[in-house]
C-alpha cells in the first residue's frame, strides 16, 4: 500500500547521489527505486512530501533519518563561516541509515575505487546471490547476507580484485553477529570493533559508523576530504589523516560526520550514477 511521509527540509535526489549509498536509480518519471537490505521500493518527492510503494512507514522515516532533528547541528555548523558554502549547495541533505553489513561491505570494494566501480561490484554480488525483488515493472537483488556471500574465487570473477578475499573473510566474521554487537558499544570500541574485519581500516569503519550507524562525530578522511579540508583550512600544510581527524573532532564536535558529507558532495563537481541494479522489467 502506498505511503506518503511529510520530510520539510530534505531533498531526496540530494541525499541519495551524495556518494554515501549505492543501490538507487532515478526512473523515467522522476521517483527512485532504492534497494535497503530485503526491501525494493519507489520513493518520489513533491515538496515536502514523500509518496512511496512497498515500503512501510517506519522504514521509510528510518532509512531517511526523518525521525533526527537536524536543526541543532545547522545551527552549530553554520557558524564555521568556511563551511558555510558547503551547507548552503547541500541544503535537505540527510545521513541515510543504511543496512550495517551492505554498509560495510560497499565500503570495502570502494577501497582504492570509484563511485561508478563501487556501485557496478555491488550490482553484481546481489545479482549473483541476492534473491529476487520485484515491485510493478522493477526489479533488483536483495544484497547477499554474510552467510550467503560468493567466496572469494567468485568474487574475483566479478573484478574486485584484491577486494575479494577482503570481503570473503569479512563475511565469515559478520556472520558471527559482530556488526549487532558494534551498535551498542561507543565510539571509540565499536570503531576498533569494526576494524577487526579484513579490509576495514579508519576511513572504513568510520564510514560505517557514520552511514550505517549513525554516529555523526565519525569522520572519514579519503582523497576528497583530504584535499578539500586542506584547502579549505590549511592551505599551505600538510596533514596526516589522524589530525585532520583530530581537528574535525574539535571544530565540529558531534557533528563533524555531518560536515563531512556536505564538504565531500560539494567537492563533487558530477551526481553519482545511478545503479545497475535497479531496471525496468
């Protein structure tokens, strides 16, 4: 049954081409199709509302962080004058709550990657694997669960290269049910926790906070911060990524995850694609 949820403040299109989630499309009428764990739904936006198809209410306010009054952290970050151009272009944008494991293991076939790569390998380890979804003339793949992932021969076959034995032995340990564990521990524990699996070093597992968990103070450092947060505050230095971790930890506090994703889509001069996954039937 369709449901229609009022989000004022957020742009749809914005959040979900911000480089932070993989599996969506934009269709010829202007909605979008998005795969969230087992769930294939079509979301559109109409000011500030959001109409959507095979998906419940509570889903949709989950996945889309409706639910988190994001007016405290404007409030703070709006006082940074130098970020301010960064949230001013990425005004509605929202940190989706994505499904941990998908989370962790789009993260680590995007180690030395790219968005168009990273959304291809994840397109092809649910199409491989995944079960079927159809929803009207859609249809996609549910991401395959840990103890359903391809072993890394497979994995191989589908060009990730290194990436493969990576994410074949990061699936044997999250079958174990670490990733349930990490949402309850703070910061500092679930991100060691996290970077016990293959492949999961801070840039990961802070991804993984941020983007799957919800831990806004978690701040990824990969080429695009790095060369924008210089840039924007340090010209004229160079920095390890452990003080510019440092130093986002003390400007931004618990929101520097949020600063984050504005400084990183803003530096993005094209969209992400949209996913291969997701066709008309």
């Amino acid at each position: 049954m369709p449901v229609s949820v009022r989000a004022p403040g957020f742009d749809l299109a914005l959040s979900l081409a911000s480089g932070q989630f993989f599996r969506w499309s934009r269709q010829e009428d202007g909605s979008f199709a998005v795969v969230r764990g087992p769930v294939l739904f079509r979301v559109r936006q109409t000011g500030d509302l959001l109409r959507a198809e095979g998906v419940d209410e509570a889903l949709l306010r989950e996945f889309f962080a409706l639910d988190q009054d994001l007016r405290p952290a404007l409030r703070a970050l709006r006082r940074d004058e130098r970020l301010r151009p960064a949230l001013d272009a990425c005004r509605g944008l929202r940190i989706l709550r994505q499904d941990p494991w998908e989370c962790v293991a789009a993260f680590i076939t995007s180690i030395a990657s790219n968005i168009p790569r990273i959304t291809r390998n994840v397109a092809d380890i649910a199409a491989a694997t995944g079960r079927p979804l159809q929803l009207g003339g859609l249809k996609a793949y549910a991401f395959p669960r840990p103890g359903e992932m391809p072993e890394e021969a497979a994995l191989r076959e589908m060009k990730l290269g290194f990436r493969a034995a990576y994410l074949a032995r990061a699936a044997r340990l999250a079958a174990s049910g670490l990733l349930e564990d990490v949402a309850h521990l703070p910061y500092d524990e679930a991100k060691r926790a996290l970077m016990v699996l293959p492949g999961v070093a801070e840039k990961v597992a802070d991804c993984v906070l941020l983007f799957a968990y919800g831990r806004l103070n978690a701040f990824p450092v990969d080429t695009w911060i790095r060369k924008t947060t210089l840039r924007l505050f340090f010209p004229r230095r160079r920095m390890s990524d452990r003080r510019l971790r440092a130093f986002a930890a003390e400007r931004w506090g618990g929101y520097a995850g949020y600063a984050q994703q504005v400084l990183y889509h803003w530096s993005r001069s094209a969209p992400a694609p949209a996913s291969p996954a997701l066709v008309r039937a």
